[in-house]
C-alpha cells in the first residue's frame, strides 16, 4: 500500500497563485545562435518565466545547444526550481529537420505520458511536415494534454485543420477532456486569408476556445503585424481556470530594453502564453519522467 501511495501520490509544499504556460517559436535555434552570449542570456529569460515552455524549430542534430540551454536554466544563482525536459525526435519529411521541446519545472508538473503521432500511418495521409509531439502533462489539481505545432507557411489551413483529427486521436487514446493546442501556425496574413477559416474544424467547433485573437500580432519585426503564434483549448475545466486576460503575446524586445535588431537576434516570434489558477508546487512521484 505504500508504493501504490508513492506512485500516485504528489506531496505539496507550497501554493502558487498561478501558472504559466508558453509557446514559442525560437527560430532556427542551433549552434550559431548558442554561440552568441547575449542571445542566450534573454533567451533564458524568457523561458524562465514559463512554468511550462514549448519551444519550435529547434534544429540541432547532435543536441547540444537544448543541452546547453537546460545547464544555464538551473545554474541561474536566483533558481528556485529545478527545470526539466522532454524534447521530441527530429521530425520532418526530408533533409529539413525540427524538434518540439518542452520545458517545465518538475516541483510544479510531472509528465504523465507523451505520444508522437504520425499522421501517414496505416496509409493515412501525409499532412504534417513536423507532426505534433503530444505530451500529457498532471499538476497538483489538474491534468491536461498538449498538442503543439508548427506549421508549414504554404499548409497552414490544413495543417490547422488536421489538429482536429490530432484531438480525436489522442481522446481515443488517454482519458482526457483536456486539451492545449499551441504553437506557430502560421495562422494569419496570407497564409490563412479570412475565407479560410470556415474550412478548419478546429475554428468552427465551438467546443474549442481561441485564446489569441486574428488580431494580435506576434511577430518581431515592425514591418508585420500577423497573428502566427496561437493557443487554442478545449475542456470546460481547462477554459474555467484560465486567469482573465492573461492570454498574451510576451514583448521581449520592450521588457528588455532591446532594438528591433537585436530582438531579431533571439527570434522573429515572440512567445504567446497564458495562465491557470489554483496551481500547488509538488514533489514528484516515481511515476515523473
């Protein structure tokens, strides 16, 4: 009876007001940007702020540069809680290579399963270029699944559409009713022209919640002004802990004092995010990845 309690058992601590969860697309993340100092040094700024980090276009093979990036988000002298990751394979259809990751704080969420779907198998059809890696993530009060995603400019439309098929999946699979999609979708501008939207069930079914609105711009450069990057949620309990207008687009370039060049230097995204209540610090079970 003892081991049953530890395996699913998480023994609280403390409380926290909020969490808070983060998509961002870093943009050709590998080993040049590494080198650069200064660019890591806001680059673990702003992911330290997340109590949950997805971050997209990872493109180092060997690994090292997300290795890098956890050694200086737990050696920070101020760090709290320790930083854990679980990062996907190298997903694309040629030579072209990405990989999802997410970046948490293991005192406040454990992982409780993770899936990659494949969305040609058993002769399906071939509609991602980087198919979502699903994670199943459990705090203290809640549970939720997320579905990221990074689409490719041209399929956006449906790409975004085919998450619908993603959710379907993967609510077969595990027993939720709780589900994050986030990610860079493209989902503005000329990639998803406003007549398009009635083709994309995830748009259409009012089940779904779309936390960042067409309006919203997420983008670096001041030349643009295209809502890419999206959060989008489907369960009632998820949508009812949601803390009013905290779903956001996070400006690096003006919380850190930096030009526009230099904010190009981290990123041509910036990261959306929003935050949950009634979240509780935990120790990990055995169960935790």
């Amino acid at each position: 009876m003892k081991l049953v309690a530890l395996l699913f058992t998480f023994l609280c601590f403390t409380n926290a007001s909020t969490f808070r969860i983060c998509s961002f697309n870093i943009q050709s993340f590998g080993e040049s940007k590494c080198a650069k100092p200064e660019v890591m040094d806001v680059i673990v700024k702003v992911v330290s702020r997340c109590d949950i980090m997805l971050l997209m276009e990872i493109k180092d093979s060997t690994d090292k540069v997300i290795k890098m990036l956890m050694e200086k988000l737990n050696s920070q002298p101020e760090m709290k809680d320790e930083f854990s990751l679980i990062i996907s394979q190298r997903l694309g259809r040629k030579t072209y290579k990405e990989q999802y990751a997410f970046i948490y704080r293991k005192q406040l969420v454990v992982v409780k399963d993770v899936y990659q779907y494949l969305d040609h198998q058993d002769g399906d059809v071939d509609a991602f270029s980087r198919e979502p890696f699903v994670v199943w993530f459990k705090t203290y009060k809640s549970e939720f699944v997320i579905i990221p995603q990074h689409t490719t400019p041209e399929a956006a439309v449906r790409e975004i559409d085919e998450l619908y098929d993603v959710y379907l999946d993967v609510k077969q699979k595990w027993k939720t009713e709780n589900f994050i999609f986030m990610g860079d979708f493209n989902a503005g501008c000329s990639y998803v022209p406003k007549k398009y939207w009635k083709n994309i069930r995830l748009r259409t079914n009012e089940e779904f919640v779309w936390l960042i609105e067409d309006n919203v711009d997420t983008t670096v450069k001041s030349s643009t002004t295209c809502a890419y990057d999206r959060i989008v949620l489907r369960g009632k309990k998820l949508i009812n802990s949601v803390v009013p207008g905290s779903a956001t687009v996070f400006d690096f370039m003006n919380a850190y004092g930096l030009t526009e060049a230099q904010a190009l230097e981290i990123s041509d995204h910036y990261p959306v995010e929003f935050q949950l209540t009634q979240m509780r610090k935990m120790k990990p079970s055995l169960t935790s990845r």
